[in-house]
C-alpha cells in the first residue's frame, strides 16, 4: 500500500537498537464493514503486515426498526472473532477499535459492544462524528493536492457520511492542510438504498429523489462557505473515501480485479465520475454484482454511493476527483503511532550486586 504520513521517528522505528518493530492495529466497524488494519512504522509512514476486511452489514434493517438486528450482529461477531485472532496471532502491541454510525444510532448499540467485549475480548469505543471526520482527514492527508487553496474530503459510510473542509493557504506560507469544518448527516450508502429502494427499472426520478435527499441535508450547512469562492473558481477538489468509490473507480478503469495501487489516489474528472455512475444506472443489479470491482455484495449499494457523491459535487462543484482507498483506520494508526513515540522511555537499571535484606524495626 502506499505509505501514509510518517510519524515522527523514534524508538518504534525498525533498526534501532536490533529491536523488532511494534506492531499498531486498528479496527473500524462500520455500518457495511468490519475492517482491521495491523502496520509497523517505517520511514516515510507504515508498513502494512496485516489487512482483513469483510462486508458484515451490521446496520442492516436498522433505518426502519432502530435496533441492530440479530442476524446482522452474528455477522459481525464472526468478523471480529478472526479480527481478535489476527491481532493476538501478529502480537499487536497498541490496537485502538472504534464502532460508528450503526452503534452510535442503535438502540442497543451499547449492549452489542459489550458483548463484543465478553466473546472475543475486543474493546470497542463509539466514536463521535467529529472525531471519524478527523481521523478520516488525517488518513488521507498525503493524497490533498497542496497547490490547490482548498478540498472537500468526502467519507461515504454505510450508516453516515462526513464531509471535511480543509484549507492550505496560510499567511506564513505554511501549505498543511487546516480543517475548516465538518459535517456529519445520518445517511450512508446502507441507509440511503433502505429508503429509496431499486426499482426493477430504475429511473430518472428515482436516481434524483437519492440525490435531492442528501442535498437536503447539506444544503443547509453555511460554516464552510468562506471556501466556496476556492471551489467556485476551480482552486479546490473533492477526495472521495468509501467502498463504494473505490468501486465505481475501478469500473472506469476497467479493472478484471481489483487493484489498490491503482486506484487509491486516482484523479477522475466530474465528468467521469457521472458516466460511471450512469453506466451503472443503465444495467441491472446481476450486472453490477458481474463487475469484478463491485461484486454481489455492493451491488445494491454502489448506486447509493454514487448518489451522495453527485449531491455532494453539485453543491460544491469540482472538476478534480481524488479516489482515496484509505481513510479512517490509517489515521488511527498515524496517531496511535505518534502516540507511541511520544511515550518516556523506560531505564533499565544496572545491577550491582545483590541488594542487602531490609526491615521494619518495631517501635
């Protein structure tokens, strides 16, 4: 995979002192997915020893009864039992596991993580939209273009999306990208296909009512308009981080297989992302469990996917496309890296003999 940000180098570096490398795990379960990722820090960023991933759909059924449903909680309990087994087997010595929007928004979201806890021994946190906007800017931040004044990062979930804005212009020159604001809205790819549901045949007015609903919900917000000028006059651009990008991505490209290394950090144009997602229209939900970089598992969710993408760039106009395969879990491994570094390290103490018997006088 391509390096991620380097946290600052210090003793988890490999080769000092002939130390093996620490390894860091993070854990994202999601509305759609289960996905861990176990790296060791290298120079220039990680290196990625172990990635899992598996479509568990937790948050099935979950926009119409409220309630994480049992079927779906068995799915994702297997999941994590092969997650705890990896991080055990690779001796993960910092693991940091988030649950989001599907717990966050559960009636018994709580309940679920704490038997997470009893039958795998995996300590899962629900984090904050907030914090996941964060850590999902901070996961993609090598793929922001800094000669660009600004970007919209888009992180499409299957229960939620988050948009961040972020600037580089600093009045010192300093080009880091500077997180503007954020929002989170409560719909994701799973949750937007439960309540427009295909239709046999879909259609136009089906494909605009997907849209019109995340524009609602994104309309409204004003905090990020000081950047609209940027995005207006073509100095901005969008990343996109989901499952369902990624997807739509290596369909343009025609992939046979999925390839990482082609499409993470891939730059569409606007255009190009409506004609894959008009192709997609076009065809059946058989043809697009036929493509090999969408499969019978986001077949029915890559459309939804598409449509948050559309609204998004017909409220803040791009003509550049930045398709990130990373995200979340990378920016939890940049800080829990970093956090390790920052640690005091231990002395050893020299022995010089064995150290004399004492005891307490009685008074």
């Amino acid at each position: 995979m391509p390096q991620a940000p380097a946290p600052p180098r210090g003793r988890d570096a490999p080769g000092e002192q002939g130390e093996r490398p620490r390894c860091y795990g993070a854990l994202d379960l999601g509305t759609n997915n289960c996905r861990l990722l176990i790296a060791t820090p290298a120079r220039g960023g990680f290196r990625v020893v172990e990635a899992f991933s598996r479509i568990v759909r937790l948050g099935e059924g979950l926009t119409h009864s409220g309630r994480l449903q049992p079927e779906a909680m068995d799915r994702a309990l297997a999941a994590l039992a092969i997650c705890a087994e990896k991080v055990k087997r690779r001796q993960v010595a910092r693991l940091r596991a988030v649950a989001t929007q599907a717990c966050r928004s559960a009636d018994n979201g709580q309940e679920f993580i704490d038997r997470v806890e009893r039958e795998t021994g995996l300590k899962l946190s629900i984090i904050e939209p907030e914090e996941e906007a964060r850590l999902a800017v901070a996961g993609c931040s090598n793929l922001l273009d800094r000669q660009a004044e600004a970007a919209v990062v888009v992180d499409v979930g299957g229960g939620s999306t988050e948009l961040s804005w972020v600037a580089f212009s600093g009045g010192d020159g300093d080009r880091r990208p500077r997180l503007i604001s954020w929002l989170s809205i409560p719909i994701g790819v799973v949750s937007l296909a439960e309540r427009f549901p295909e239709p046999a045949h879909p259609t136009e007015e089906w494909w605009d009512a997907m849209v019109g609903a995340i524009r609602a919900e994104i309309a409204a917000f004003g905090a990020a308009d000081p950047l609209r000028a940027h995005f207006q006059e073509g100095r901005a651009h969008l990343i996109g981080t989901s499952g369902a990008i990624t997807s739509l991505a290596g369909m343009h490209l025609g992939l046979q297989r999925y390839d990482r290394s082609k499409v993470d950090g891939l730059w569409m144009t606007r255009g190009e992302c409506r004609a894959a997602a008009d192709r997609l229209r076009l065809v059946g939900r058989q043809a697009r469990a036929d493509e090999p970089c969408i499969g019978p598992d986001r077949a029915d969710l890559v459309l939804a996917g598409a449509a948050i993408l559309e609204a998004v760039q017909q409220l803040w106009p791009c003509e550049r496309v930045r398709v990130a395969d990373r995200g979340l879990r990378e920016g939890m491994l940049l800080a829990l890296m970093r956090e390790g570094e920052q640690r005091p390290k231990r002395r050893r103490r020299r022995r010089r003999g064995p150290r004399p018997a004492t005891a307490n006088a009685a008074a």
